[in-house]
C-alpha cells in the first residue's frame, strides 16, 4: 500500500471504530472531542550527510495522539511510504493498544519518509541520530518514548538513545526502548510481540477447544515480528503451511520450519531465491513457490498477517479462505473488509490485542531502566504471558456476551479507559 490518498483514508478508517464505541457505550463530551484528533503532531526536517559528502533531507513526522494514561509510546518507522496521516493513524492504535492492556501510556508514533535499504550503514546512524535531535524536545521518560518498528531495530534504538543522552548530558535509558540489551534493553523485548501474538492465538484456541496440532497456520511477512511468532508455534506445534515476504511466498502442505526458513533467507536475502535442501538443512518436503499474495487466499485455519497496514481490502476479502486472522501487524484490514469478515463470521484477532507483546516487554524495560534493575527472561515471559491473559479474557468475555467482534470488544475496553481517565482529570483542564 501506498501514497498520501489511502493514507488520509486510512486514519478516517480508523477512527471509524470510535463512532462504534461512541454510539455503543456511555462516552462523555469531552473525551469524544479529545479522542477524535491528536494532541501533538510535529513535522521535522532530517537532514543527512551521506558517505559521497552531499546532503539530503528527509521529511519526519512524531505524533502524540493522546497522553491521558501517561506518557506517549510508539515506534519509529523508515520506509517510503511514511507520511503523516499513517504516523497519525499508527499512533492512534497505539494510544487505544496501551489502554486495552491496561499500560499506564499514552499513544505515539514517528517515522521518516526514506528508504533505508538505499543507505550505507554509516548513512542510516546519521539519519538515527539526526531524527532523535529533532524531535528531542518533545521525547523523554515522562513524556513520549520511542520504539521500534518496520525498519528499525535494536541497533538504530542504540544510536538513538546514545544520541539522547548526549543531548540530555547524561544516561536516561528509559527515554527509548528496544534498545541493545547491552545498552539497557529488555531481555525478551526482540521476540515479544511474536510471542505475545502466540499468547492470544492460543487462548482463543483454548476457548474454541482447538489444538495447535489441528490448526494450519498461514504468515504473511517474514520480518521480525512473523519469524519470532512463526518459530514460537512451530515449537508449540501450530503447522506452519505457507509463509511469504514483499516478494513472494513459499507453501508446503505437510509444514515449514522457521528457523531453517530464516537461516536461508538471511544468505539468499529473499524467500523465492533459497535453495530447499542445501548443507542438508531441509526447510520441508514439497515446497512450493507461489506468487506472493497467493497466500492469503490459501484455505487455513488461521491467516496470520505480520507486514504492513491495509492487505485485507475490499477488493480481495472475499476471497479468503481461512477460518480465522490473526493481525499482528498494525492495520492489515480495512474497515470494510473487517465488516465483510464479520458477515460471514470470520473471526478476527485484531492488532490492538495480539500485537501488543512489544509495547508490553517496553514497558517493562522503562520500568527496569527507572529503577535501575534488570530481570531474567523468564520472569518477564511469565509477566507478558499473565498480562495477556488476564486482558484477553476481558476482550473475549466481553465479545461473548455482547455479541460483538473481538475488535469491537477491544476497542470498547480501550476507549473505554481513556474516556474515564479524560472525565477523572476535570472540566478545566484545558480552559484560561
Ligand atoms: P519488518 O520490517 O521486520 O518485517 C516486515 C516484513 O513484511 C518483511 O519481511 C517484508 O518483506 C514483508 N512484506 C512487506 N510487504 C509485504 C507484502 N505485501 N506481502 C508479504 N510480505 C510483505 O517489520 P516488523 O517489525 O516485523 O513489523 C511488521 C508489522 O508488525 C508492522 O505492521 C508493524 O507495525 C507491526 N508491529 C511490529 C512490532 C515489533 O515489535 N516489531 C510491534 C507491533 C506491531
């Protein structure tokens, strides 16, 4: 997807699920008009020497959506596409996501509109740092803290949070997390938003009696979201049939394994390219290749979707064939074609649950970098698995006994809690 139309559309899309909530529950004045536009929205210039000693500026964007639970959280997208209405858009999910799990944050997001795969390395810690010094005013632990997202990983959160505390004259690692574990960074922060997409899989699965050895699996996208959460259900026994990347898509009927799937992807840098038997390392028996978006019209029992927003239209939601999606990228369906699949009974996992596992592991290591400890993998594990839980149970009971989609009982429990915390916070907050 991309260009600034469907962008535009894409935030009106989103905030179409609030005149759901708003026509459903009992929402004050004040929060409908705070809820409907963000609070900050800053549009930076990120000038960038590169290695041929020429300079190049790039357009940024950081949009605090809302701030009422606490400080704004989101993550940093480098891609072509950006642009303001998506950064907008992303941090309104964030604002909702924090509050359905109960985080005491606001919502966020940046990016900037660049190509990273066009950069030297030297080029792409230049443009880290050049973004963070424009923003830095408006970032910090108690005010807006940065993450990860599509292009960026631990090693540009190093720059960055290295770049902030140069600005700020001393260590504030809490300002930026997903950082290098080395540097302050979460154990369990890489894989958490797989495993935390695994988490909600499952207790749906458990609720619909069904067993991972029964359920077919389908990704789309094989980056970092979709490989932890590809490797984790294989493990957990989820058959992984088919999984595909911006360029293509490998299917096999008896199953894949991720992690023999990414040792090749890493040599041959895309799925269509990789050898299916090299070094005796066998990814399956019978691999096929398909085109790429073949895959979402494969017949599965869960479609899961790890790449980018607006995959699932109304164009081709008819013709899916899953029994079930689960979105761990941020808005893969459109509005439309999620009504579409709620018609026909399609039940959908929506973003604002499954793919919290990331802004959850973040905040515990803000929580670990302001108090100065650090905790072990496994208690940090336990903490997400027992988080998730106990507020998918919530969304799932809710579902159940409304009537509703897991997406609108998700939704309905967010604003729900941010509408309460705007009424707690008075009536002149914002009056002379
Ligand atoms: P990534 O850049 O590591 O991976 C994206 C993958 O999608 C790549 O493999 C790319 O080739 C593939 N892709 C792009 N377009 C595609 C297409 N049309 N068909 C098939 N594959 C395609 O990014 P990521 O960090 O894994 O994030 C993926 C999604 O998950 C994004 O929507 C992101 O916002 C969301 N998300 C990520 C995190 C996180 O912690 N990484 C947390 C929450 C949400």
């Amino acid at each position: 997807m991309s260009g600034q139309m469907e962008h535009a559309n894409l935030f009106e899309d989103a905030r179409s699920h609030l005149e759901d909530v708003f026509a459903a529950i009992d929402v004050p004045g004040d929060a409908r008009e705070r809820l409907m536009q963000p609070n900050l929205s800053l549009q930076v210039s990120v000038p960038v020497r590169m290695d041929d000693g020429s300079l190049k500026v790039f357009p940024g964007w950081r949009v605090q959506y809302d701030t009422t639970l606490g400080p704004a959280k989101g993550g940093i997208r480098f891609h072509p596409d950006v642009s303001q209405a998506e950064v907008t858009t992303l941090s309104f999910w964030m604002a909702v996501k924090c509050a359905v799990v109960d985080l005491p944050y606001g919502g966020g997001k940046g990016g900037v509109k660049v190509d990273p795969k066009q950069l030297s390395k030297l080029e792409l810690e230049r443009l880290a740092r050049s973004y963070i010094r424009a923003i830095a005013d408006v970032v910090g632990p108690e005010r807006d803290i940065p993450a990860p997202d599509v292009n960026t990983n631990a090693t540009v959160m190093g720059w960055m949070a290295d770049e902030f505390d140069h600005l700020a004259r001393g260590k504030v690692p809490a300002a930026i997390t997903g950082k290098p574990p080395a540097l302050g960074g979460s154990k369990g922060r890489v894989a958490a938003t797989g495993r935390g997409a695994l988490h909600v899989l499952d207790l749906w699965a458990e609720r619909e009696q069904r067993k991972p050895e029964q359920t077919t699996v389908a990704i789309q996208g094989f980056g970092n979201a979709a490989y932890h959460f590809a490797r984790l259900a294989h493990e957990r026994g989820y058959r992984i049939v088919a999984v595909s990347d911006s360029k293509g898509t490998i299917y096999s009927r008896e199953g894949l394994d991720p992690d023999a799937i990414m040792e090749q992807k890493e040599r041959n840098k895309r799925l269509h390219d990789m050898v299916y038997c090299d070094d005796s390392v066998c990814i399956a028996e019978n691999v096929e290749k398909l085109e790429r978006d073949e895959l979402l019209t494969l017949k599965v029992d869960v479609l899961a979707l790890a790449a980018l927003e607006n995959q699932v239209h109304e164009e081709n939601v008819d013709q899916l064939r899953c029994g079930a999606v689960l979105e761990i990228a941020n808005g893969p369906v459109t509005g439309q074609a999620d009504v579409r699949l709620e018609e026909r009974g399609v039940p959908v996992l929506p973003d604002v649950l499954a793919n919290t596992g990331g802004v959850i592991v973040s905040y515990y290591e803000w929580v670990q970098n302001r108090s100065g400890e650090r905790w072990a993998e496994e208690d940090i594990n336990k903490r997400l698995a027992k988080r998730l839980k106990a507020q998918s149970d919530k969304v799932f009971e809710r579902a159940e006994r409304d009537g509703i989609s897991y997406r609108k009982a998700a939704y309905r429990q967010g604003i729900e809690r941010i509408a309460h915390a705007i009424q707690l916070r008075g009536q002149c907050q914002d009056s002379e």
